[in-house]
C-alpha cells in the first residue's frame, strides 16, 4: 500500500506524462527545485512561512541578502506559483508578500530540512573537526 505524502494528498492528480523527473537535466522540475533549494529561496520560504512581509521587513527577516538579490528571488518565486505579491495603490506605494498554497507546501518541506540542519550542527561541526585533523 503507498501512503500519500502531504504534497501528494493536496495536489490534483497529475496525468503520468506531465509527472516530472529532477535527475533528467532536460527537465523543467529541476529547474522549480533550484529556484526552491536556492540559498535565498530556502530562507525566503522559511521566513514567509510565519507571515506576510513587506520588502523592506523581509530584507530583514533574511539576513545577507541584497536588495536585488532579494527582487529576484521573490519574482522568480512569483512566477513559479510560490509567492503572492500584492501591490496597495496607496502613496508611498506599498507591496506585501505571502505564501500561496503551494508555497506553504514547499516551505514546510524547506522548513523541515532547515530545523534538521539546525538540530544536525553539532554532529556537522564534529566531524568537519575530524576531516581536518587527518
């Protein structure tokens, strides 16, 4: 019996020729994981993940990003179905950022692997000190 992982169980059934394959190079979906995976798309996920943001707040929510960094990061996760962005027609403009759906599925799955590398460090710090000792 297969048990449907959570990513699964919300997403509609795909027809088998529209199901992706990251190892094959040629594939679209390797593409959607390096936006995902990216240093700044982990950390923008994992920060989207507790609220909107406002640019400037998200700037700083994500430590070390530039602001064209930052830019890119949101609008190609924009365009992957990730990432809302609401423009406010207010003087000074105002645009806030969240998570769509889909989004809140991938951050969680990102979420997860950051807390294992948070709770990991210190078998990950040891045995770099083992590496280079030898």
């Amino acid at each position: 019996m297969k048990v449907s992982t959570p990513l699964e169980a919300t997403a509609p059934a795909a027809p088998l020729a529209a199901i992706g394959d990251v190892t094959d190079r040629m594939c679209p979906s390797r593409g959607v994981l390096e936006h995902v995976t990216s240093r700044w798309g982990v950390l923008v996920l994992i920060a989207l993940r507790e609220r909107g943001y406002r640019f400037s707040e998200l700037r700083r929510a994500v430590a070390g990003v530039s602001e064209k960094m930052l830019a890119q990061t949101l609008q190609t996760l924009e365009r992957d179905g990730f990432v809302l962005r609401e423009a406010h027609p207010v003087i000074p403009p105002r645009v806030d950022y969240s998570l769509t759906p889909l989004g809140e599925q991938a951050a969680d799955l990102v979420g997860g692997l950051g807390r294992w590398v948070e709770r990991a460090l210190p078998a990950v710090e040891a045995a770099r000190r083992a590496y280079d000792s030898r």
